[in-house]
C-alpha cells in the first residue's frame, strides 16, 4: 500500500514488458510525488517510452504494478495477498494434507495454482478478493482520466474543431456521470476550453481543423485538450520531437509554465537542457532499467554510470 | 426504334424493385458489415474465427446458389422437418432476397470496412482511450467518422456492384429489372430489345452513380493534397 503522507500521485512497481520474446523492460520501480517535474531520459530504444506508456496503460505491463493516487489500475493480483491464499480451498486443501503453512503459499505462488475463474476457491476467498478489488482498484478509464497524455505525433482529432477537440472528452466524461444539467456543464466546459485557448493565444482557431495547423500550435492544443480533463498528472512523450526546430520553444515555455504552476510531469525528452532547467527529479533508463536517477545536478553532471557518462557525452 | 423504346420501358419497371432490394440490403451489409469488421479486430478468438469463416462461406459461393438455398432450400428443409414454412407466409419472395443480398454484401462490406479502420492512424486511438474514453467510444466518436470517410467510395461502389448482382434475384422470383426484360421476351419473342432495353435501364442507375464516386475521390483527392 501506499505510504499516504507522501502524496504519492502515480507510483509503478516492479514493471516488466514484454513485445514478443523482446524483453524491454525488466523490473522497474518509481513513484512520483505532486507537484514533481521527473524527465526520463535515455537512447532509443532504451524503453523509456514504454514505461511512460505503462504508468497509463496504453502498453499493459506484462507483470507488475500501477498505482494512481493509492488505487490500482493494472488488475488485482491474488497472488499477493497471503491472507486471499489461505482463504482459498487450494491451500486449505494442502493444509489438510499436512503441509506446512509457509510451503504451501510458496507452492501455491509458484505453480500458480489458484483457480479463482473455475469457482473452485470457495466463498470466503471470493469475499475476500471481491473487498480488495473494490478497496483498491480503478477502472483503467477512471484512473486515465487522472493523468493525460501528450504524445510525439500530437494525435489531435483530425474528424474534429479543435475547440471540439478539447471539448469532446470532458463533455463524454460528464455524460458518463450522469450530469443533470448537461448543457450548463457544456457551456462550462466551452468556457474552460475557450480560457485554455486564450491562454496559449489560439482562440481565433477553434473552428479550425487540426490539418490547417502547424506543428506547434497542434501540440500546444494537444496539451490543452489534456489540461480540459483537469488531470492530477500530465504524461508527455518526446513532445518536441516531431516539432521543426523553431516551434520547438513555444512547446517547452507551455511546459515550463504547467510546471511552475505546480502541475505534477512525467516527461520523456530528448530536449537535455529542458530536462536540467525543470526536473526535480532526472531518471536515466537503459538497458530495461533505471540505471541512474537523481536530481539534475547530481545525473547531468555528476553521472556516476558509466552507460549515463557515455550517453551524456553523446547528446551533450 | 419504337421497339426498343417499348422494351427499355418495360424493363425500367423492374426498377422500383432493383432499387428498393438494392438499398435494403446494402443497409443490411453496412450494419452487418461492421459488426464483422468489429468482430474481427477483437480480441476474442472465437469471434475473429466465427467473421472469418462466415466471409469465406459468402465470398466462396455465387449468390445465386445463396438466393437459391435461401429461397427454396430452406423451406424445403424446414418442411421436411415438419414445419409448414412458406415465404410467402412471411412477405413474399422479396424477403428471402433482401435476406441474401444484405448479408452477401455484409461480407465484402466487412472487408472494406475494416481496411478503413485499420486506415486511421493508431495514435487516434491512443490519444481517445489516454483521455479516458472507452474503446467503444473511441471507436464511435473518433475512429469511424474518419473511416466513413476514407470507405465511402468503396461503399458506393459495393452498392454499383449489388444493383448488377441482383439481377440473379429473377431466378428466386422477384421481378426486377432483368425479370421484367425476360418476361416481356417469352411474349413478344423481340429478344434483343428486350436486353437492350434491360442493359440501358441497369446503365441508369449505375453510370451517375459511378460518375458521382469518381467526383467524390477527386474532391477529396484535392482536399488532402491542400491540407
């Protein structure tokens, strides 16, 4: 469980993902705090991306956690509950037979042997899981509407205005909960977008598709139409990436201002010296791992790693 | 010349019937359609499997033999079951026919519906579900609006294709275009007026129709390259 006086926002544990025999990442643990800036860096291909894609499930981790704001997103895991094992027939049953209690867990983890979908484990396992489930666990839709993302590619609706565009989540999340007065919050929502809009200096193109916008002004509303769902957290991926050279500013001075306004950012950049001016926190990730992390002083010029020193000398 | 303009009218009273098979049915293979394509990109095996084989089937056989076994081996069979079934009971031979054509249609319709979903950009799909949005109304609000887009002269022209295809439908004995040139021809024996007279009144539904895809794709043609 988390520790609650910390504040943890997100926290991923022990992640591994796999595509295929492809193993890209290996165990990997963090926990983000609010109102922190973390940037992961590292080469292509080092699985930075992925693990960004894991903390909202857009790529699901083949083993491992994803907590947001204390609730689980990825599925409950019976397996880690002693107390949801010895609820279970499977172990009452080696009991039964004499076994010791602590071997009879350990074969039970190890040869995966609860069978909670046939339905042969029993009523009081079955309450049992059922309490943690709803204790601890988010719908993986519920839990992304806390933390949205900007992608490299921008990914505005291109069947949509962009004030649409901006529009359209929160107006379906408010038809989800069943808001009675569903035109006043729609009219409160145009408002906030129109706010946004003004605030990135783009509201005369609301009724613009995104095809008639350059690079910049789409990742700008791109980050924008994330900002409408009033996320907890923001996920960026290489957003300046696909950005010609001289858009790339007006996208990192928008970021720059989320973070001075205490938005809490996980950002997956290539842009070093915005990573050294805006994290509190720098993860290096390499290999499948985060071979180095610490604040931009300590990973920038310090770097203890030698695959860090490497890397730094490369990009730097 | 009176001759032939006599058989072109003749036929064009099968047009009603053409026509009306034709829309129900490419309304049939539309929804149908989806559901396939839907059911192909799914994670359930089952149903990958079950879209699969039920396209093979369709696109493996003439629809002729579809329009027969629907017509008149399927009453057959359920009265050899006992049950007293006759589509007349049930409105007419025009049912079995619809019936046929829908879901014929369904199963090229599939295909062209998935190659326009799988056309859009993965990152619309990320970007939906990342803001919370379900898969399914992702699907509905952001991904099929653009592939309507992208399939609709392939829709347009599967419904080309089904108008000339229900011509086999006189055999199940709905009188269509076709039906109605035949008829007039055991009569008056002025055979080649009244295929003539046939051809032209298919050619006038189908040419504007086609004429009207090709200025569609051009249109969208040039709205891409300004984008």
């Amino acid at each position: 469980m988390l520790n609650e006086n910390k504040e943890v926002m997100l926290e991923v544990k022990n992640i591994f993902k796999n595509f295929g025999d492809l193993e890209v990442l290996k165990g990997v643990s963090t926990e983000v705090d609010k109102g922190e800036v973390i940037s992961i860096i590292g080469a292509s291909g080092s699985g930075k991306s992925t693990l960004l894609r894991c903390m909202n499930l857009l790529e699901e981790p083949t083993f491992g956690e994803v907590w947001i704001e204390g609730k689980l997103m990825t599925p409950v895991d019976p397996y880690l509950h002693y107390d949801v094992i010895k609820a279970s027939n499977t172990y009452k049953k080696l009991i039964a037979g004499g076994m010791d209690e602590l071997d009879a867990i350990m074969k039970i983890k190890q040869e995966d042997l609860l069978q909670e979908k046939s339905g042969k484990e029993g009523s009081e396992y079955k309450s049992l899981m059922d309490k943690i489930y709803k204790e601890n666990h988010i719908d993986t839709n519920l839990g992304r509407r806390k933390m949205s993302m900007v992608f490299q590619q921008f990914n505005l609706f291109n069947n949509l205005t962009v004030l649409e565009n901006i529009m359209l989540a929160p107006v379906e999340t408010a038809k989800y909960n069943k808001v009675k007065d569903l035109n006043g919050e729609k009219a409160k929502i145009r408002e906030q977008a129109f706010t946004l809009l003004k605030r990135i200096g783009l509201e005369d193109k609301a009724d613009v598709y995104p095809s008639k916008l350059s690079g910049g002004q789409k990742q700008r509303i791109a980050i924008v139409r994330s900002l409408a769902m009033n996320p907890d957290v923001m996920l960026f991926d290489e957003p300046t990436s696909a950005l010609d050279p001289e858009m790339i500013g007006e996208v990192l001075d928008l970021m720059k201002e989320l973070a001075q306004a205490g938005m809490t950012m996980v950002i997956v950049t290539h842009e070093m010296g915005f990573a050294k001016e805006v994290s509190d926190r720098v993860l290096f990730v390499d290999e499948g791992y985060i071979k180095e992390e610490g604040t931009p002083e300590e990973v920038f010029d310090h770097p203890k790693d030698p695959r860090l020193q490497d890397f730094l000398s490369k990009v730097l | 010349m009176g001759v032939y303009l006599k058989g072109f009218l003749i036929a064009c009273r099968g047009i009603p019937a053409t026509v009306a098979v034709s829309l129900i049915a490419i309304v049939i293979g539309a929804a149908f359609g989806l559901l396939l394509a839907l059911c192909s990109q799914t994670k359930s095996k089952v149903l990958q499997v079950l879209s699969k084989v039920y396209i093979d089937i369709v696109r493996g056989t003439p629809m002729l033999v579809q329009a027969l076994i629907m017509a008149y081996g399927i009453p057959w069979l359920l009265q050899s079951w006992g049950v007293g079934f006759k589509w007349d009971n049930f409105g007419g031979m025009v049912v079995p026919a619809v019936i046929v054509c829908g879901f014929n249609s369904a199963a090229y319709m599939s295909e062209v519906i998935r190659s326009g979903i799988q056309a859009i950009d993965k990152g619309q799909m990320e970007a939906a579900r990342s803001l919370g949005m379900s898969h399914g109304m992702a699907m509905r609000l952001v991904i099929i609006p653009q592939a309507v887009r992208i399939i609709l002269p392939a829709f347009a022209n599967e419904f080309v294709t089904l108008i000339k295809e229900t011509s086999v439908l006189g055999y199940v004995g709905v009188v269509e275009i076709l039906r109605r040139g035949q008829l007039w021809n055991s009569s008056s024996f002025e055979t080649f007026p009244a295929y003539i007279g046939v051809a032209l009144a298919y050619m006038i539904l189908t040419i504007p129709l086609s004429k009207a895809i090709n200025g569609y794709e051009r249109k969208m043609a040039r709205k891409e390259s300004a984008a």
